[in-house]
C-alpha cells in the first residue's frame, strides 16, 4: 500500500499537473488556431483508417 505522504504527493502532483498543462493550453491556444488549422480532419481520416484495419481484421478471422 501506498504511505499517507505518497498519497498526498500525488495528489498535489495531479492537481499541479492539471493547473500548469491547463495554464500552458491557454497560452497557445492562439498559435495552435494559426497554424494547426484542420487537424481534425487528419485526426478523423487516422481514426477511420485503424477502424477500417480493426473491421477487416473481425471480418477475415
């Protein structure tokens, strides 16, 4: 099991975590709109092309 001073510590750490990665997203929310415009697009085609491979793998097995 974990010690009372482990589970603390991951608590903090999680929570600090989450803050400075939350501050970070916000502070280049401005670049990412610039320059990463229509990534969703490359993110549905890649999603599409594993469930294709999953579909024909279920399908041939």
């Amino acid at each position: 099991m974990f010690s009372k001073g482990q589970i603390i510590f991951a608590i903090v750490f999680a929570i600090s975590f989450v803050i400075i990665v939350t501050i970070a997203y916000r502070k280049d929310s401005k670049i990412h709109k610039k320059y990463y415009r229509g990534n969703l697009w490359v993110l549905l085609a890649f999603v599409s092309f594993i469930g294709l491979i999953a579909m024909i793998k279920f399908i041939f097995t």
